[in-house]
C-alpha cells in the first residue's frame, strides 16, 4: 500500500517594515528557519520594502500623466521581485534550499481590473514538489497573471491575500501575518495608553475594526479568510510575543461584549437641505456618486410634517468631497434650497459579536457621550457594530471613554 503523507504547511507573510532594511531580512529570515526546526513545510510571503512602492508610483506619474495601468503593474511588481530574491539569498547563505517564486512561475491567476485584480486559482504542482524536496519557496505577494497572460496587481496591501490565498489552495495549517504591530489592539495604541492587545477575535470583528481604520489588514483579504476558512495569526516580526488570533465566531469562548473602539479621521459631513421629495430622489443623488466611485458611509433622512421635502444627510471620505459638490450642484435630476459640508467631523464606533445577544449596549454608548455634552450628528449600526459621527475635537475624549465604559483595558 501507499500511504499518502500529507504535509505540515503554514504560510508566513512579511509586511514592508519586516522586511524593511537588510538587517531586517536577516532578522525575518531567523523566524522562518524556527518554522522550518519545528517541521513545517514553509511558504513565505512578501511584501516590497517599506517605502518601495511608492517610491515607483513617483516615478511612473514623473514619465507619464496617463501612464498605462498595464505597465504600471508590471512596474510595482518589481518591488516584491527584489524583496523574494534578497529573503532566499539569505536563506541560502544560512545553507538552506529556498528560491524565489514570481506570481506567473506558479502560476497565481488573477482576474478583474490592472491594480485591483482578485485571486482566481493557484497552481500548486510545481510549489508542492519543491516543498517536498526541503525547498523554502519565496513567494512574491500582490501580484498575479491574467487571461492575457500580463501582471497584475491586487490592490494596496494585497500581499494579505496572497498568503491567504495559498494558505486556501495549499490546505495550511494556518497563515501567519507578521507585522510592525504585536497584534490587533482595542484601539489605536497611539491615541490612548489604555489599549490592549486582543488575544483572540471573529473574522467578522476583524473585519469591521479594519474597514473603520484598524490598519493591521486589507478588508477583501479578512473576507477571503472567512470565506474559506483560514486560520490566521497576526504578530510583530520585531519581538517574539505571541499576536492576535482571528477565527470564526463559533470558536470564539467568554469574550466581552465589545472588542474595541474604532474610529476613522477622514470623513465629511454633506447635508442636502429642503430636497423635493419624490419616489427616487435618494437615487437620483447617489447614482452620480456611485459612477464615480465615492463611497457612501452613513446616511440620515428627515422627511418635513406635510412630506413635500426632506433633509438628507449622508458621509464620505474627505478626499472626495470637492468632486462630490460638484456633482450634486451640477445634478439637474434633484432640487434643494441648500448645501452644507463639514469636514471637522469624525467617526467612532463599538465593534463586537456579543452586541447581537445583550440589551442596553446602544443606550450605554449614547449615555456614556451625553454625560460628557458629546453631540451625536449622525447614527448608523449593524449587526456587531454601531457608529456615530461626532466632531473631530471630541475624537480622542469620546475613544477614551467608550474604552472605560466597556471596561476594554482590563
């Protein structure tokens, strides 16, 4: 008989500041070898070195105002190439097998647009037998091959779906994210001392905490975990404690009922006064938005007694608000009497499973703001999670004491 072996594969990834510097490789590659000593079977992915990739965006915007998106991705890709190839240099100077891997010798097949493609399949014939033979293959992060047979890249950050990607198509025990941070806080360490480390946390919690600004990881690769089961840790690559756990909720014993405090800096407040209501008004107004790629956050609509008009507030990122203006001062399909926009406003929410079973967690948040005259402008909530928008100069009072009142840093 011939027992098939299945092998013991984890998958690690290395951000740009681990892998940063040249000490920083040698530092990186120390952790990958403790892997190999513990008998994994290793797959590493990397990101370009810290400040790489955009430094190639300068150049490629100094050569061209309308630089084609194809070769734009062939050229940011550059930057994973020449980390891969300095982290196996090491490796091998160590006196272990490891080589570098581009995204199209796998082959890793992407689909959709250059600089926002999605990760369709990955070969893994030529990686398994490579991994059988005690090799350390080095993966480039970010970058895949098309129908076209052309590079692309996945969006920013998108070396997170590389790893989890491979850690899906290689059947790995797990896939460590190895980061500048020791894991997912309860909020941004910089803003408060307070902040602690959460041990353990849902796919879904992850996934709200970044959408509103925890920078530990891109929102689609949290979704593509998820969706396919992948267990991932995220650690600092600089000390050797151990990070957060994300996992599904199922798993997920004794937690508190809220897991951190979130906020985002970069909103705007765009109110329509007296619009004329009628069926498909809301429409009318968002559909240019939506054409040009402006994403909506909250919205309120406060409709007057006798219900010929309403008030419509909505948020979007402050980068988009010049263009936001004029399309809706340009908008002939809509008539209202003013237009407000306020960009000294903030958002901040409350993440957590434990909300969907326990009463009074709204009232607690909103009481715990109104004890301290912080004024609410604007609601919006969601299964695990509920958000206000508040004026910027509250920011950190408002994080501080929705910490305290859902006892966070103990």
């Amino acid at each position: 008989f011939k027992y098939k072996i299945s092998m013991k594969i984890i998958v690690l990834k290395f951000g740009g500041t681990s892998v940063g510097t040249l000490d920083r490789i040698k530092k990186i590659s120390k952790i990958i070898i403790s892997y190999i000593k513990k008998k994994y079977k290793v797959i590493v992915v990397t990101s370009a070195m810290s400040g790489v990739t955009n430094e190639l965006i300068k150049k490629a915007s100094k050569i061209s105002k309308n630089f084609p998106n194809s070769e734009r991705d062939v050229l940011l890709s550059t930057g994973e190439q020449m980390a891969s190839a300095l982290i196996a240099g090491k490796l091998y100077d160590l006196g272990f097998n490891s080589r570098s891997w581009m995204s199209w010798q796998i082959p890793i097949i992407t689909r959709g647009n250059y600089s926002s493609s999605r990760i369709l399949k990955i070969g893994t014939d030529q990686i398994k037998k490579y991994l059988k033979k005690g090799g350390i293959p080095i993966i480039t992060g970010f970058q895949g091959l098309n129908k076209e047979n052309r590079i692309t890249t996945l969006e920013r950050g998108g070396s997170d779906a590389s790893a989890i990607m491979l850690a899906k198509f290689f059947k790995a025990k797990r896939c460590i994210i190895y980061t500048d941070v020791n894991g997912v806080y309860t909020t941004d360490p910089n803003l408060t001392k307070k902040a602690k480390k959460i041990k353990v946390l849902s796919y879904e919690e992850m996934l709200e905490m970044s959408s509103l600004g925890a920078k530990v990881m891109q929102p689609a690769s949290i979704q593509d975990a998820k969706l396919n089961k992948v267990k991932i840790d995220v650690k600092s690559s600089f000390t050797n404690k151990p990070g957060t756990q994300i996992i599904g909720r199922k798993k997920i014993k004794d937690i508190n009922i809220i897991r951190g405090v979130s906020f985002t800096k970069n909103d705007a407040k765009v109110s329509l006064l007296g619009v004329k209501d009628k069926p498909g008004v809301a429409a009318a107004i968002f559909e240019p938005l939506y054409k040009n790629s402006i994403n909506v956050d909250m919205v309120v609509q406060n409709i007057s007694s006798d219900g010929k008009e309403t008030d419509l507030t909505f948020t979007i990122k402050s980068d988009d608000l010049l263009k936001t203006k004029k399309l809706i001062t340009r908008n002939k399909k809509i008539k209202f009497k003013k237009l407000i926009v306020d960009k000294n406003v903030a958002k901040v929410s409350i993440v957590g499973v434990g909300m969907i079973t326990t009463p009074g967690v709204t009232y607690r948040m909103f009481q715990a703001l109104a004890d301290k005259k912080i004024n609410i402008l604007v609601i919006s909530t969601s299964e695990i999670k509920i958000s206000v928008l508040i004026q910027s100069k509250n920011l950190k009072k408002s994080v501080e004491l929705l910490h305290k009142e859902f006892n966070l840093s103990k």
